[in-house]
C-alpha cells in the first residue's frame, strides 16, 4: 500500500510541475483563462511549489525536483536581477518618480519616502487631496488631482491634455511638463477583466512616442505579451539603468513587475532606482533622465 502511494505521488508531482511550467512557458497569456494563471504563478512560486513537493519524495527523485527548482532560479536571475552602472547626474537631468500608494499615503508621505522632491511624481491608488491646502504648503509647484485616484506633481508648469478611463476603470493621462510628454497609467487589476482589452485601450491612448515618458502601474509582468508595443518604442528605465530585482511587487517580495517607467529612445536613462517600502505593497520606482 506504501509503494502505491509513493508511486500516486510521484505522478502527482510531475503533473504539478509539468502543469506549471506549460502555463508560464507554452500557455502563457493564449486566453483570458491562462492568462490568469500565469500572473499567479511567476516563477518565484513555480520554484517554492517545486521544492515543496520535493519535501514528500525520496532521495533519488528529490534531486530532480532540486534541478528543476535550480533551472528555473537560474533563469528567473537571467530575467529579472539586472546589474548596471549608472552615470553621472547633472542639475539639468529630470527625476521622475512613480509609486502606487496602496490608498494609505499621500503627497508629503512620497516625498519622504523619496528622500527629496523630484521634478515630476505620479502617484496612483492615492487619497482624495485639497489643491487649494496642497498649494499653500507648496507655493512654487504644480499638481493635479484626479478623480480616478491619481495624482501629478511637477516643479514645472503642467499642461493637461487629457484624461481618458476605459469602461473597466483603467486610466491614462496624457501630460505634459518640462518639455516632455507623459502619460501616467492606472490599469485596472481586477481578476475578472482581461488584462489584453485594458492594456488595448493604453496602447490607442498613447499617441506620441517621442520625447516621451509612460510610467504607471500596467498590472502586467514585464514578460506579458501585452507590453510588445511598448517594447518596441520605449526603453524600460530598470532594465537600462537600473540594478537588482525588476519586480515591484508584493511587500518588497520579488514576484511580479506590476509598475514600470518606459522612456522613449531619444532620451537617455541614467539611473533608475526602486526603492522598498513598508507602508505599500508597491515599490517605487526612480528614474534620471537627460533630454
């Protein structure tokens, strides 16, 4: 009876394992339904489930479990921990910060955890702010407020030149401030609305693609084949100049690279910085960039 059970198992943990690695690999993002699958299975978790299942199994079958796991860490590090040199920075350059304040922190709460005030700053899933106050403490600087839980700070004058939210509450406004345009992006993260219709709708909203700047939350790994077009015309400022772990996301656990900072090839990214947080479940992430 012992033997049958060890032998269920052993079917048991190839299926799993096999299961795994067709969704993240094969399956991907082919349907709405795999789709939600491979963002709940990054590699992080396929390689903790892999060394789990390893626990229930003799010696002799452990250690394909073991390199299997090691493959996989292998390739996780290949996409995700980058190492740059970053290059000098001049007053010229713009500091552009976005963070996803997770609804409990504000304005002076990015400012500290920035450890400065930047020349632009987008935050999304932040609270409801009085202009009016926001300006008496801060005479000499510029914002807007929206109503879809997004906020923007500038030291230069801000020029809004759209704001537009897909029927599934996804949003993209389109900015414009110290000679560059912007679009800051709030995707919608709910389960139950594909990721391709929202990520469709930020694509026929970024209209220009020079001198330009996309940062936001896009709830998509860099990996998602939704990203393609922003690929193509964009550089990833963590993946120029910045060095660690990609992924923003869970409470500084590297898991999924949910936020992201693309700047159009005819500015240069200098360096790019995330900076952990406890008090959201988003990292923030810091770019320079030099016109």
């Amino acid at each position: 009876m012992l033997k049958i059970v060890r032998v269920l198992y052993l079917f048991l943990n190839a299926a799993i394992i096999l299961s795994l690695l067709a969704i993240h690999f094969i399956y991907k993002e082919d349907s709405y339904q795999s789709s939600l699958l491979y963002y709940t299975f990054p590699l992080p978790i396929i390689i903790l489930a892999v060394l789990v299942l390893s626990i229930f199994l003799n010696r002799k079958f452990r250690k394909f479990n073991l390199l299997i796991a090691s493959l996989l860490l292998l390739i996780w590090l290949g996409r995700s921990f980058k190492i740059n040199f970053s290059e000098d920075i001049k007053e010229s350059d713009l500091e552009v910060v976005f963070w996803n304040a997770s609804r409990e922190n504000n304005l002076q709460g990015a400012f500290n955890k920035n450890g400065s005030i930047p020349d632009v700053l987008v935050l999304v899933e932040t609270g409801k702010y009085i202009i009016e106050e926001i300006q008496q403490k801060y005479p000499n600087y510029y914002f807007y407020a929206s109503d879809r839980e997004m906020f923007l700070f500038s030291k230069t004058p801000l020029e809004i030149k759209s704001e537009n939210t897909s029927k599934y509450n996804t949003t993209v406004i389109d900015f414009k401030t110290a000679g560059i345009n912007f679009y800051a992006v709030d995707v919608t993260g709910s389960p139950d609305v594909p990721r391709e219709w929202e990520l469709g709708f930020v694509n026929e909203n970024i209209k220009i693609k020079t001198k330009t700047i996309l940062l936001g939350d896009f709830n998509v790994p860099y990996e998602s084949k939704y990203l393609n077009a922003f690929k193509t015309n964009f550089n990833h400022a963590f993946n120029e100049k910045g060095n660690g772990f990609r992924e923003t996301w869970f409470w500084n656990l590297p898991l999924l690279s949910l936020d992201h900072i693309w700047i159009s090839k005819d500015l240069k990214v200098l360096k790019t910085k995330k900076l952990y947080s406890k008090v959201s479940d988003h990292s923030m992430l810091k770019t320079y960039v030099r016109k």
